[in-house]
C-alpha cells in the first residue's frame, strides 16, 4: 500500500521509544484515553490500538493486532476512505488529515459509528510510514440525531396532514407594553380549510388586518395567556366565518401563543336537533305509563323513562353503562330460567321479542313483579343494529287477581264435589267407626287376635275420616267448632299418630307455660298429622321430626301478616332436603306435585285450617338446613277448659230416654245398637216429621225424650235446625244435640246460639257418641 517501505521498517522506526520517563507517559495516556486510537503499517494492518478503540469494535487489542482496517469497515464506507488515502499518497500531501464519520462493523455484527480523525506519517525522506487514527464512538449521538430527523419528518407530516388547524402568533403590544394586537407566524392546511384564509394571505398580517370588527377582549386575553402561558380550551361561535369552532389556545413560548382548531359547526347543529328530539321524546316518554328501557348496540343501558324507574328500582344514574340483564333482569315464572339471551338475539337481528306468557322482572331491591314485554332492535337508515330497546307494563295486580280467581274458581268447583262426597262418606264412616266400637268391646275379653285386627280397621277408618276432614276444609262447611286448650298434649298425640310405624322420631320442645289458644282439637290435630307425615317424606332414610311451641307478642309491622297481639308459635323441621324455590309459592296447592314431593291435600288444608282459626302458616326452606313450617294461632283470651272426667260406664237410670233423627237407616239402626247397649231407652226418626210425630206422643204419654240428636241436613226434608224449632213449640224444655258431616251452617261451631246443648261431628265412634249426650244430659237445667 505504502510503495517502497516495507514492514520490518516499519516496526524498527516503532521500536523506537521516547527518551526517559516519557515512555511511559505516552504510554498511559495510549491506555486510558477515552477516544480510539490505532497505529497500522502502510498496508493497512493494524499494529497497535488501545483498549478504547478495541471496546468499540468489540476485540480485544492483542486480537486486533494484524487485523485490517478493512475487516472492520463497512464495505460502503472502505471504498471512500480508500480513495482519500490513495489521493493523500499520491500529492504526497504531508499536512492532509482525514475527517470523517464511518461505520465499524463490531464483532457480534451490528454497526458502530465513528468519528475518524486520520493521517499518515512520513519519515525524512518523505516516505510513509505508518498511520495515526483516531476514532470517537458516536453511535448514540447518530441515533439521537436520526431520531430527531425523523421526528422533525414526522412532526412536519403531522403539521401538514393533521385535520385540526394550527396557527402560531406573536402578540403585538403598544407603548405601554399592552396587547393590541396579534400577528399570524404560521398556519397549516387544515387552518386555511377551516377559515378560508390562504396561508399567503395570513402569514405575516395581524388579526385586526384580516378582521377590523375583532372584539379587544379577545386580544387582550390572548395576550395575557401569551404572557402568564395558561392554556385555554372553549367553544364559540365567530359569525364573521358563520362557524362554531372548539379551539384550544397555549403559548409555547413569552410573547407568543398557538391556536388549535376544530370546525364543530356540523356537530353542534347536529346536537342541536338531536336535543330538541330528544326534548320531544323525553316529553313523550314521561307521559306513557310503560316502562321503556334502550341499549347501545353492545346491550348496555343507556336510557330508563320514569315508569322503568320505578318498575325497576334503578334510577338512570345507576343503570347506565350496565347490562341490561343486571337492570332488566327476566325469569319464567314456571321454571325460573334467566333470560340471559335476550339482547344478544336480538342484537344478533335474529329475532324480536314478544312475550305471550308473563314474566318475573326481579327488581334491584329483590322483589318481584309481574310483567308484560316486547323487545325490539333499534336500526339506523342503512338498516345496522344500533341498540335495543324493551317496553313493559306492570301486571302484577292483575296477574295476582287472574290467579286468585283462576284459584277461588278451582277451590269452589273442588269444594262442591268435596261437600257431596264427603256427606256420603261420613256416613258411611259413622257406621263403620260405630260397629268397630262395638266390635272391640265384644272382642276386647273373649278374642285377642280379632280386636288387635279391629285396632288395625279402625286405624284405617280414622284415616279415612283425616281424608273426609280435608275434603271437607275445601267445601263451604267444615266450620271449626273450637275449645279454649293448650296444645302440648294434642300436639304430642297428633305428632305420634304421623310417625307409627315410620323410620322417623319426634323431638318435642313444649314449655309447661304456653299459652292457650282457640282451636277444633280435630282440625287441628289434622294440620300437626300433615306436616309431620311431609316432614317424615323429606327424610326417606328416616330422621328426627322436631316439633316446638313458644309464646310470642307481636308487633304492628311484624314478620307475618297478622295484626298484633299476643301469639303462640308452632315449628315442625325436618332435615331433609329443600325444597326448591320454584315450588315453595306451589306447594299449599290442592294435589300440587313435583319430584319427591307427593301431592294431596294435606298442606292447602292445613293453610285453609289455620286461616279459619285467625292464624298464619308459612315455611322456610334452605339448602343444607331442611324445611321448617312456622304455624301462629291467636292466643285465647279465655282460660283452657279442663279436661272433662270420663263419664262412668254404668247403665244410667231407665227414665233417660234418647231420640236420635237420621236420614240414613244405617246410622239410625247404630244410634239404636249404642243407646240400648248402654241402658237408654231409644227411638228413631227419618225426618223432622216423624221426630215431631214421635215426640209428641212420648209427651202426651208422660214419657217425653230427655235428649233428642237430630242430624242438620235432612235432603228433601226439615231440617235439623226448624225440627228443634218446631219441638221448642212442643216442650220448651226439649235438650238437643245436633249432629253432621257436612254443613255451610254455622251452627256446628255455635251450636248454642241456635238452642243446642252440644254437637256430634260424623264421623263419630260409640264412646264419643255417648259422652256427648252424657255431657248434654249432667247439664243442670
């Protein structure tokens, strides 16, 4: 490269050290300095770099050593310095220095930038012998000022490719340093599309040049902001250009400030006619007594009317930005299924929606309403789905009173066809539960076997008269004929007569000092013998029945509908499985059924029970912890009556004389089997004619009847009620009994407001019977 010098002279004239202590002076500023330095031979062979410059390249110096510049060069960047250092050689141009920024390929292969300051050395005879470089690394100074070049491109493209319009102004003061006035320094593009101003027309001109008529305010503002550097952002309307314009005004630097623009005439007319709509349609929605709810197009609520308001328990504030199935949030009333894809069927365009059945709408405060709905898509002019929108109406009132009726029609229907059957039954009951008395007596000494058979009939018969009660609570009779008592013992007995022969055990929790309350020990005995017998069918492996009583005061509001006053409270629990929410509204039901749940009557005769005694009966059903039903009966404002002592089983005096009236042969011939069997001296009558007939001539034979039964309802003859009328003509002193299976007459719960001393409820057993008319007979006269 170097003609005439070849290496070994070279590396003699390097060996040549400095004298004295300056070697190593040279030496340690060789080593340390922060800038690159490399020695090479004439052909371009690296013989000595610091470690500065072997950092920058990534070597090490002992591995640059005899390394080219070439190899480290971008090949781009070698070709030019090549040329310069051939030009050097040639001219022999001892002063020439070459300045230059290059590219250095380091090691692992990116590019480092340099800054060569480079050149040759000659020797005395004017030939080259080595080359001095000297390499600045500025490879971040080069990208910084790329990323500034390229920023500048971008912020100029942005400038004059952006939709907004700039200005940039000086401001112009007066002698007192006051603004007066404003000059334009630039504008862009979108400046001159907005105001119509060309930019040769602006640029350089003041404001009050372009607009004489410009309010001073205005000036002065820009100028304090000019001044303080505040910003501002406001929309106005300019008539000169007949435009609204949003503008935002900074100042980038004292004296001056910058003015970003937008034409938002298209908008704020836009925006004014959608008020005025939206004016019109605010007005009208507030008139309709629907409720609407709208939808953006990803189902969230955007607007509620105040009906929907109200229906839902959200306010406009609240349900905005929410799911429409958080605010409007539908469930079928037979299964409870959510609607959960109501919006997006609809959205989807694959349907709109009009509910034929009515629905649950479960408001935001957790009560439920009942209503009618449509959805329907909310499109624009070229047919996309905007939105939804839902309009309902509260039926609930309505609904409910449907329901009653659809219920009361039922019930009434049912409590007909119960009435009649249960009238035949209960005779037919009366018969067998009489002859069973009879028959146990008869057997109870001489035939074991045969009465324990008889007990197991006579269970059965007593079930049978359970079915007839229920019947009978369907029908317009079965009127409770109640007595003042505590319930411990009823409850205890009732309870037991469920569970004989169950897999499950009653636990009895009865405080010694409940209250008494007014019930028909029967009907209510039926009501504990239903609960315990559903409680016992929760629990198929068996389980325990706990059945508990507590006095309770109430208040005026209290957790039951009932007025307040003093209470006493009955909970029967079980720890079975719950019962699931769809049916707890269902299950008082007449035969209501559903998987493990077996219909009957015994649940919605036990409500219609406990509401004829001015009490309430509810349930609690959770999952985990088993169903409990709560019973609240009025506490008595009269002493429990005592239990009365069993009237002896001797014969009574022969004198006693008894005329039962019956319109069934049946009975009539039982009545006869009881009385005589026990001492009395009995007659029968058909009808209320023959009991007249027959106790008119007792009386003109000096042998009148002590004690007449006379059963109320007679078909096609008098009945029970103008027979004891019609006797009370005969012989004032006349006592009766009246006695019925079926009666829409309150006489068989106030027997003695009609003149009876007392009531026998078919169907009856021969001791019941006769305890009766022994009660009737030791009242004093």
């Amino acid at each position: 490269m170097m003609d005439g010098v070849n290496r070994q002279g070279v590396m003699d004239s390097q060996q040549g050290q400095p004298p004295g202590g300056k070697a190593q002076v040279f030496r340690r500023i060789f080593e340390e300095s922060a800038i690159g330095i490399v020695l090479m031979d004439p052909e371009g062979c690296i013989l000595e770099s610091n470690p500065a410059f072997a950092r920058m390249v990534g070597y090490s110096p002992d591995e640059l050593r005899g390394m080219t510049v070439a190899e480290l060069t971008h090949p781009e960047d070698w070709e030019a310095e090549l040329a310069a250092l051939h030009q050097t050689l040639r001219t022999r141009d001892r002063n020439h220095t070459l300045r230059k920024e290059k590219r250095y390929r380091h090691r692992d292969g990116h590019i480092v930038w340099g800054r060569l300051t480079a050149s040759v050395i000659w020797d005395a005879r004017g030939v080259p012998v080595f080359g001095l470089a000297l390499v600045e690394d500025i490879t971040e100074q080069r990208r910084a000022r790329q990323a500034l070049e390229e920023s500048f491109q971008l912020y100029r493209l942005l400038f004059t490719e952006m939709l907004s319009g700039f200005a940039l102004h000086e401001v112009v003061c007066n002698a007192e340093g006051r603004p007066v006035d404003f000059r334009f320094l630039e504008v862009n593009p979108a400046f001159e599309r907005i105001t119509g101003w060309r930019r040769e027309h602006v640029v350089g001109r003041t404001l009050r040049e372009l607009l004489p008529n410009v309010d001073p305010a205005w000036i002065e503002r820009a100028g304090a902001l000019a001044q303080t550097g505040m910003g501002v952002h406001e929309e106005f309307y300019v008539p000169p250009l007949g435009k609204h314009l949003d503008v935002i005004v900074y100042s980038p630097r004292a004296g001056q400030f910058a003015v970003i623009l937008h034409d938002i005439t298209p908008r704020v007319e836009a925006e004014r006619r959608l008020a005025e709509e939206h004016t019109r349609l605010a007005v009208t929605l507030r008139s309709i007594g629907d409720g609407v709810i709208a939808t953006d197009a990803h189902g969230a609520v955007t607007l509620l009317n105040g009906a929907a308001e109200a229906l839902t328990g959200w306010s406009q504030e609240q349900a905005a930005g929410r799911p429409l199935q958080e605010v409007f949030c539908l469930q079928d009333r037979a299964d409870g299924q959510l609607y959960q894809e109501l919006v997006a069927d609809v959205l989807a365009g694959r349907r709109s929606m009009e509910f034929r059945e009515p629905l649950s709408l479960l408001t935001r405060g957790g009560t439920e309403r009942i209503v009618g709905a449509t959805s329907n898509a909310i499109r624009d002019r070229d047919g996309a789905i905007r939105g939804v929108v839902v309009a309902f109406h509260d039926i609930t009132e309505k609904q409910q009173r449907e329901e009653e009726q659809i219920r009361a029609d039922r019930l009434d229907s049912l409590g007909h066809l119960a009435g009649g059957i249960a009238h035949d039954f209960n005779n037919l009951l009366t018969v067998i539960l009489g002859n069973l008395s009879l028959a146990q007596a008869e057997a109870a000494g001489n035939n074991p076997e045969i009465a324990r058979l008889l007990v197991d009939v006579e269970r059965a018969a007593l079930e049978a008269r359970d079915l007839t009660r229920q019947l009978l609570t369907f029908s317009k009779g079965g009127a409770p004929i109640k007595k003042s008592l505590h319930l411990n013992g009823l409850i205890r007995e009732a309870a037991g007569f469920a569970l004989r022969g169950a897999a499950s055990r009653a636990a009895f929790a009865l405080p010694d000092d409940l209250w008494p309350v007014e019930v028909d020990p029967d009907q209510f005995a039926q009501v504990i013998r239903a609960l315990v017998m559903r409680a016992d069918r929760a629990m198929p492996g068996g389980g325990v029945v706990s059945l508990g009583a507590e006095n309770l005061a109430l208040q005026d509001p209290g957790p039951v509908p009932l007025p307040a006053g003093n209470y006493v409270r009955i909970a029967v629990t079980d720890t079975g499985e719950n019962i699931p929410p769809e049916h707890l509204n269902k299950i008082f039901d007449p035969y209501f059924s559903a998987r493990d749940f077996p219909g009957g009557l015994g649940l919605a005769s036990s409500r219609s029970i406990v509401r004829r005694h001015g009490g309430h009966i509810t349930l609690h059903s959770a999952q985990g912890a088993g169903t409990t039903f709560e019973i609240y009966l009025p506490a008595a404002r009269v002493a429990a009556e005592s239990p009365t002592a069993a009237a002896p089983t001797a014969p009574p005096p022969a004198r006693e004389r008894v005329l039962v009236m019956d319109d069934e042969p049946a009975i009539r011939e039982l009545a006869l089997r009881i009385l005589q069997s026990h001492g009395y001296e009995a007659a029968t009558a058909a009808d209320g004619a023959e009991a007249l007939r027959l106790h008119a001539d007792a009386l003109r034979e000096g042998r009148p009847f002590h004690v007449v039964v006379l059963d109320l309802t007679i078909p096609g003859g008098m009945s029970g009620k103008e027979t004891l009328r019609r006797l009370r003509e005969l012989d004032p002193a006349v006592r009766a009994i009246v006695s019925s299976g079926y009666s829409t007459d309150p006489i068989m719960s106030n027997c003695r407001e009609f003149g009876f001393e007392g009531v026998i409820v078919k169907p009856y057993q021969a001791q019941t019977f006769l305890d009766t008319i022994r009660g009737v007979l030791a009242q004093p006269r």
